[in-house]
C-alpha cells in the first residue's frame, strides 16, 4: 500500500499541461485501467471482511454500515460494493477481468444481475450454461459500449423466463433521497407500472387543484409543489406510523432571540436533518407549528428539562435529541428518530433519568453497550461534547483517522 501511495504521490506532481494531448489521452486511458483494478481489490477486501464479520471488531453491523461510518462514503456506494462483492462469487469470468482492469464497477454491477439466485434458479431448470453466457457478457463488456451490455444483459433476462409469474412489483421500487450542504434535496428512484401510476395520479390531483389563473409555474415546479403538499396531507392526518414514541414531525431548532427578530438571520436554524435554515424561513414553519422552549446553558446545552423518572420523558427525550443529533456510538448515522435514550449509569445501579446522563443510541448500538461496548462523553471538549466509544477490551474505536494512514 506504501508503494501504491507513492506512486500516486508522484502523479500528483506530473504539470498535466506539460503532457501532448496524445500523452495526455493515453494516461488518461491507463488511469481508468489503474482505477478499475483498485476496485476490484477493494471489492475483494470488503468481501473478505463481510464474510469474516470484520466490522464487529468497531461494532458496526456490517461492512455497509462501516463504511458509511469510517471511511465516510455514501450508502450507495457502500451497498454496491457488498452487492458486487457477494455476487463476483459466482462469476469468475467477471472477477479476473475486474481485477485486470478490463472493465469497471459499472459493467460488473450489470453483469451481476445474471448471478442472482432466481436468474440462476431459472438457468438451472432450462440448462442454460451460466459460464458461457457470463464468458460471452465479459467478451461484450471489454469491446462494447456500457449500452451495448445493458441491452444484452437485458435481452437476456427477458428470453430467461418469457412465460413466469409477474416479478413482485415491490422489488422493482427503489427511493432515494440525497441532502445537499446547503440543504436542498435531489430524489432519484424506479418505481414499477402500478406504483407509480399511483404516485402520478395523487400527485396529478394535488397539482391540477392548485392551479389558478395566472400561474405561471412550470410543470417540474407544480410537481415539486404537489409532493411537499402530498407529505402536508399525511403529517397532519395525524395517522403516520410513530417514530420511538414520538409522532413524525419536522424539527427546527433557532434560538428564542432569532425567532422574535424580523431580520433575514442566514442559517440562524437547523432541521432535525442538520440543515441550515434562515430565521425568517424558520419563522415561516413556525406559522403552524408547536414550538417548544428549552433553556440553555452557556455551552448551548440544555438545562432545567425535567424531574426525576425511570421512563425518559418526552422534554429530556427532546434535550437529548437536541445535543445529540444521532446515535453518538462510533461511526453510526442513525437519525434521531432511530434511536433510544441510553442511562449512561444504568438505573438499577444509581443512575438518574437527566440530560448528563443520557445519549442517544439505535437499537443495535443500545444492545452493543449493554454486551461490553461503552459510550462516554469528553466534557473537556468543544459546546456540546465529544463522544468517544471503546470496545469490549478497552480500546477506542476511532473513525476519522486520515484515510491514508
């Protein structure tokens, strides 16, 4: 690795403007063979650790979870690296050109689809040679375009099973929802036939009752309004499933003196998802909300939030939430909302239900401190405290180490 490091070290110091466009083309095409071949290898390695359950070692899940957590990639990436991983197992026609450098995570994530076990359930029943065609795909992949491989891939699945069941439509449903810096949201997913024609048709109906004369929003904006108002209905229908004891609502948080100020206020408030808001934007959501008041000390903590009880109280609960954020283990994102408040000091043994002696922990890290894992918080760190995490033999689990290192 020390080697691999240093090379890269060296390329970083090439002036690409010193290269002839030739030069710079035939590197370029080196770069993606180099690129291809590190994610074979990092597919093998999270593969290896999956199996071996590697990520208890920091008392994470699995190896999707460690590296959300640890080396701060997204889930996304995450999960197509497992999927790959689990799935180069069956294909190893496909393994040895990754690793060559032959082809990349894109082509490899295609050509998986054949590898999944009621394709190789249906390919079995029909004697098709799973090999030949895998053979014949890879062939494809390293001379083709990526479309040329979707289509074949395609024609493939299709010619497998022309006369089965219909798939279930709820295995072809995927949502996502990506936070920006700055706030906004990108949504990105598949929904199959039946699925989304009923998301178009409520949003269609949300859309064509708000229209009035002079509107002159375009169709994107109109469905963009028609979906915040569709989630509107829901919330205030009061029927949403409860979130740890709490009904589903949008958080806030802004200080007193910024909610009774009328000036703009840029990112004087934050969302329950960590996201900026102005005051004014604040005082907006405010207009039909419930807003509930917390002291603060003067490291912006929460004080005065409650007596004494075994069961944590909806206000400690929410003096919790406010410091904490997310489950506080060692490289875990869970939302508040996933999350139980914790007696740092257990009850039975003194503890006392109190925002000093509570953090927030999802349920498998909750489990995890109570088998040996424990949590504590560093008073002698910034407003609002560092949390640290050791495992079972007294080590610290630490997760923003250099990802280099």
């Amino acid at each position: 690795m020390g080697e691999l490091q240093s090379a890269l070290d060296s390329l970083a110091g090439v002036d690409l403007d010193e290269l002839s466009d030739g030069v710079l083309l035939d590197q370029l095409r080196d770069l993606v063979v180099a690129a291809n071949r590190i994610s074979a290898q990092l597919t093998r390695m999270a593969r290896r650790a999956d199996v071996r359950s590697a990520p208890e070692h920091d008392g994470a899940k699995n190896v999707r979870t460690w590296l959300r957590g640890h080396a701060r990639v997204s889930g996304a990436f995450a999960g197509r690296i497992v999927a790959q991983g689990r799935a180069l197992e069956q294909l190893p026609a496909t393994e040895a050109a990754f690793a060559a450098g032959e082809m990349g995570a894109d082509q490899v994530e295609v050509i998986a689809q054949i590898a999944k076990p009621a394709h190789l359930e249906l390919a079995a029943a029909q004697g098709i040679d799973v090999g030949a065609v895998e053979a014949a795909l890879v062939e494809l992949a390293c001379r083709g375009t990526h479309r040329d491989l979707q289509r074949a891939v395609g024609e493939y699945l299709a010619k497998l099973d022309p006369d089965g069941p219909e798939p279930d439509p709820t295995e072809e449903r995927a949502l996502t929802l990506v936070q920006h810096p700055d706030g906004t949201w990108t949504i990105g997913g598949t929904l199959d036939a039946v699925g989304g024609q009923k998301i178009a048709t409520a949003l269609e109906s949300i859309a064509a009752a708000g229209r009035c004369a002079g509107d002159v929003r375009s169709r994107a904006q109109r469905g963009g309004d028609a979906l915040v108002q569709l989630a509107d209905l829901a919330l205030a229908s009061g029927q949403l499933p409860v979130l740890r004891t709490v009904k589903p609502h949008v958080i806030v948080t802004i200080d007193g003196r910024d909610l009774v100020d009328q000036a703009t206020g840029p990112a004087a408030a934050h969302t329950g998802t960590g996201a900026s808001l102005s005051a004014s934007r604040a005082r907006w959501i405010a207009c039909d909300s419930s807003v509930r008041l917390l002291r603060l000390d003067g490291n912006g903590l929460p004080t005065d939030v409650g007596r004494e009880q075994r069961v944590v109280p909806p206000h400690i609960r929410a003096a919790v939430e406010l410091r904490d954020e997310h489950c506080v283990f060692a490289g875990c994102e869970a939302p508040r909302w996933f999350c139980d408040v914790h007696h740092l000091v257990e009850w039975a043994h003194g503890g006392q239900t109190s925002l000093d002696n509570a953090a927030l922990l999802c349920e498998r890290h909750h489990t995890k401190v109570h088998h040996g894992f424990r949590v504590e918080r560093d008073d002698g760190a910034p407003p609002g405290s560092r949390w640290r995490t050791y495992r079972p033999d007294g080590t610290e689990i630490l997760v923003h180490p250099p990802l280099h290192a």
